[in-house]
C-alpha cells in the first residue's frame, strides 16, 4: 500500500490496507471463497474504512494498494491504483500490472509509449484509489503456474518510476531478495536527485529445492 502524496492522512490510508489485508488473510476459508473474493474484499473493505476515516477525522486519506497471494500452487493478485506488480522468470519481464493513471490510459490507447509515459507531466494523476468519492477500480492478474526462478516485485511509484522493466527483472535475477531491494532503493535514491518520492516494496523469490537423495536402510 502506498499512502498517496499531496494527500494528508496517506500514512494512515496505508496502514488502514495493511491492517485490513491481515485481517482478512487470516480470516480466508479457502473452502467458502476464493482467491479474487479474498482480494477484492481487501481493496473494498480498506476503501470503505479509509472513506470513513474521512468523516472522523480532519485529514484526507487516499492510498493505492496491490494485494498478493499464493494458494494451491498458483499466484493471484489485485491492484487499484499505480502501485505495480511485476513477474519475472529467469530474468526476463513476463508480466506487469496495468496502472489505473491518465498515462496509463493513454498507453493502453496507444497514444503514449513507455518512455514518453515516463515524464508525462501528468504522470501522477490517477484515475482510481482508495479512499476516494467512487468505488475503487480493481484488476486481477494471476499464473498459470509457478517455477524455480519465478520471481514477483511489489512496488509503488517511488521506486518503478526509475527503472525500465528490465532494470529491475536483472536486478533481482543477480541478486538475493533483500540485497535486491537495498540494490534498488539506493538507485532510485540517487536517480531521484533529490527529489524522489517514499518507496514501498517487497520481492518474492521462487527456487528449485535440490532432491533429497534416499538412503538406503540397512
């Protein structure tokens, strides 16, 4: 989750998503729902409360939010705002979350390429989050299946604002998770000049578990 900039309250918009998406991960009866049910409550309960909060307090939070699972050997995610998720595997871009931003929209009609998109002037103008006066737009992505050398980035617009897909799939194919994510918030610092925005990620890393070779009893 991200607490949007230019907004007071955005720390707590966060942190009204995370506490709402704990709750409700250890609430999930995979038997009576499913994943994308679990998803998008997360978003559409954390909405609600963030609206609420609105009317209870002199602030005016807003946040994005991407939400993230893996269950029954497949990975399922659901995303309102620019907050991203990316999948790589071996080190090659497979797939990345679409942003619900005026650029992203203007990507998606073919009006604006990846590098254009990158210093659009109205980069940062979203057209859905949570905590705003309508619903949240959510959108689901999910794997068909899952392999060593799998890799998944969370991130908000602080940190992919700086990268090319690629940058940060060879980022975390060349290095451990944590060192990857110091790796990256540095650089982004230093692209920032200065002038970067607070960055918010995790990084989650497939393997292949060597076999276990069998003894024989005796």
């Amino acid at each position: 989750a991200d607490g949007m900039g230019g907004h007071s309250g955005g720390a707590m918009a966060a942190e009204q998503v995370m506490l709402k998406a704990r709750q409700n991960f250890e609430a999930f009866a995979p038997r009576h729902e499913t994943p994308e049910h679990l998803l998008d409550g997360v978003i559409n309960e954390a909405h609600t409360v963030i609206r609420l909060t609105r009317f209870t307090s002199e602030q005016d939070p807003h946040s994005t939010v991407v939400v993230f699972m893996l269950f029954d050997g497949q990975a399922y995610w659901a995303h309102c705002g620019d907050s991203r998720l990316y999948h790589f595997r071996d080190g090659k871009p497979l797939a990345r979350s679409s942003d619900h931003s005026l650029v992203g929209e203007l990507q998606r009609k073919g009006r604006l390429d990846e590098a254009a998109a990158l210093n659009h002037p109205q980069r940062n103008v979203l057209l859905s989050c949570l905590g705003s006066d309508r619903l949240p737009q959510i959108s689901h992505g999910c794997t068909v299946s899952l392999a060593g050398g799998d890799s998944f980035l969370i991130c908000s617009d602080g940190l992919w604002a700086y990268f090319s897909d690629q940058e940060l799939a060879d980022a975390l194919h060349s290095r451990k998770a944590r060192e990857a994510a110091q790796f990256l918030i540095d650089e982004a610092r230093v692209r920032a000049e200065g002038y970067g925005d607070n960055i918010s990620l995790a990084i989650i890393n497939f393997v292949e578990v060597p076999a276990v070779a069998a003894v024989a009893s005796s």
